[in-house]
C-alpha cells in the first residue's frame, strides 16, 4: 500500500497499490509539472513556462501556451500565458475598452518564442477618437520589436516608433468607428524580448 505523490498545485492524496496523483476534472488553468514521472496527468502534456522552473501542464488541446524561451527553454522570458494564445485576429485578446473604460495597462509580457506575436483588440465607438498604444521597459539591444495598429482586416493603419531604447509608441488620431488591434512582435523573426507593459488608451469625443 503506497501513498500518490501530492503536487503543490494539487491537494489530493490516495492510498492505494496503484493509482494517479492527480484529480481527473482538473481543467484547462495551467498548474505547475510534477518533477517526477507522471509529470502530468493523463490528457496534459508539460510545456515549458518562464515563471516555473518545472513547467507547467496544460490540457492537450487547449490551447494554452505560455510562452517559453528560445528552442523551448525558459530562458529569462517573462511569462504572459495568461493572454495567450494571442497571435492572430481571431485570438486577440480583448482590452474591454470602451466597455470598461478608455484605458488599460498589462504588465510583464514577452515575445518569446522567437515568431511569437501579441495582439489586443479595442473598439472604437465614435468617429474622431484617438488611439494611442505604449510599449514600456523593453530592451532595444536584445532586439527590436514592432508595434502596430491595425483595422478590423487585420491591415496596418499606423506604424510605431522608438521614442527611447524602452519605450516603443503608436498613434492614430481621428480614427473612424470601428474594431482595432494593437500589435506587438519581433522586428526581426528571430527576436526574443521581453516588455515589461503595454498601456493602450482612447481618447477624444
């Protein structure tokens, strides 16, 4: 008669002669890999994680990626699986702007893997407002990364630039109703780099 391992994520314990530690309804929310074999439980696959030195496990299928470091490690990257997956219009993760107000912030977010892509949507609920999307306290020289706005087509309506080696903008004034995606990836494919926010905010009419 032996006692299932116990994860910290997980309070389950069993005795029996053979069994699994872990519980069979445990969801689609990603929790920490055993760091012993089973690492996770049947229908989840451990996957690399930046805030978790074992990983974590997610549902196959799922969809849940946290984003890990280059070729799979974690690799300093910070870990913004909350947002993800959120590469294409389709997955844009929703910013509520106006529905919750004009403005928000997210803080310690990655473009890692290399290729990975972030992507906000907002709307627009009047003519003439303005949009405007930060970039914050990124490092330049690890590699540059792209920010744009883009329409309901998923086509670039404003181009961001670098005001400083952090900080990294966009702007579009006037812009008609209508739905928009904030845009962030590597300028380069290759990139891997992390920002530690990204502010986005309407304003005008």
């Amino acid at each position: 008669m032996s006692t299932c391992t116990t994860l910290a994520t997980i309070a389950l314990a069993c005795v029996c002669t053979a069994c699994s530690p872990y519980d069979p309804e445990l969801g689609d929310t990603p929790f920490r890999c055993s760091a012993d074999e089973p690492r996770c439980p049947d229908d989840y696959v451990c996957v690399p994680s930046g805030s978790s030195p074992t990983g974590v496990c997610v549902r196959s299928g799922s969809g849940l990626v946290p984003d890990a470091g280059p070729d799979g490690s974690t690799a300093g990257c910070n870990d913004d699986s909350s947002l993800e997956p959120n590469d294409d219009l389709n997955q844009a993760y929703p910013t509520q702007i106006p529905g919750n107000g004009s403005a928000i912030a997210f803080a310690s977010l990655a473009i890692c893997p290399a290729g990975d892509v972030d992507l906000f949507w907002l709307s627009v609920d009047q003519n003439g407002k303005n949009i405007f999307a930060e970039v914050r306290d990124t490092d330049r020289a690890r590699g540059e990364l792209a920010l744009d706005l883009l329409n309901e087509q998923g086509t670039s309506v404003s181009t961001g630039t670098y005001e400083d080696n952090a900080t990294l903008n966009v702007r579009l004034a006037n812009a008609p109703q209508g739905t928009y995606y904030v845009r962030v990836r590597g300028a380069d494919p290759t990139v891997v780099n992390n920002y530690g926010g990204l502010y986005i905010e309407t304003t005008g009419p």
